[in-house]
C-alpha cells in the first residue's frame, strides 16, 4: 500500500487519480517544505544544475512548476568545491547528499520529475545507501517507463526551470 501511496505523488499530476490528502503526499509535500524553508536538519543548499542537460525535449522541460533553486544551488556549490579539496571527507559527502536530497524533494513538489531523479541520482553518489533517494529514484523510473516515456540516462537530466521572482 505504501508504495502505491508514493507513485501517486508523481503521476498525480498526469492522471489526476490520486487522493492529494494520502498520507504519502502529505509527507513528502512536507518534507519538502521543511528543507524549502530552511527548517531541516540537513545542509540545504545546491549549485545550478550539473547535470546541464542540453539534449531534453522542450516538453520534457516544460513539466511542473518553476520553483527557486537559488538556495540549494548556492549550499551544493559550496559543499561541492570543498568535497573536490577532500573528496574522501565522509561527513562532507553525506553533507552535499543531504543539500542535493533536499533539492531534490523540492523538485519534486513542483513536479519537476526528471529534474529530482537527477539530484536523487546525485545523492546516491555521495550516501548510496540512502534508502529515501534508492526509493524515490526507482519510483520516478518505474512511473516514467511504464508511461511509455524515456527516462533519462544518469547524468542527461534536464535543469530545473527557470524561476522569476
């Protein structure tokens, strides 16, 4: 059931057909407003896309809303740059895993599927036992190939969109 639960928070947007109250969404919409209001525990901050995809269709791009990044972009830049001066630093990495996980939530809030399987894809780089992203990423795949639709190559996810504010 739980796991029915989580696939509804990413097709909700494409088939309407889930209850916007199941427990599942509430808990990640909350999550993600935790780290999106700087009230996690966890680092929250990443660098502008690295994924710097080029090659997703104008549609793919279009999906969900903008959402501002600028924090998260700016927490992963930094973490980043110390992580390439220590890469063997384990609390570093588990630093830059969390800044990248919340980011992702955040993307995932607005929707911004192949976007948030980018950053889980990252947080399972630097913490790959993350059970939250080994989840969230299987799903969104899951979801993504049995709509029919290509899923992103690790490392060709598309950016966030563009946020004004």
């Amino acid at each position: 059931m739980k796991r029915v639960l989580g696939w509804c928070v990413v097709v909700v947007s494409l088939t309407g057909g889930c209850n916007p109250t199941s427990e599942s969404v509430v808990a990640v919409n909350e999550r993600a407003a935790q780290n999106s209001n700087g009230r996690s525990g966890a680092p929250s901050a990443p660098e502008t896309s690295p994924a710097g995809n080029t090659g997703a269709p104008t549609s793919d791009r279009m999906m969900g809303e903008p959402v501002d990044t600028s924090r998260f972009d700016l927490e992963i830049k930094r973490l980043d740059t110390q992580a390439k001066r220590k890469p063997t630093d384990q609390a570093l990495r588990r630093a830059l895993a969390a800044a990248y996980m919340n980011r992702a939530d955040a993307l995932l809030k607005a929707r911004q599927y192949r976007v948030a399987l980018g950053d889980y894809r990252r947080v399972l780089k630097y913490d790959p036992e993350n059970s939250e992203a080994k989840k969230w990423s299987t799903e969104i795949t899951q979801i993504m190939r049995g709509m029919g639709r290509e899923v992103p190559a690790p490392g060709t996810e598309p950016t966030p969109l563009p946020y004004k504010t």
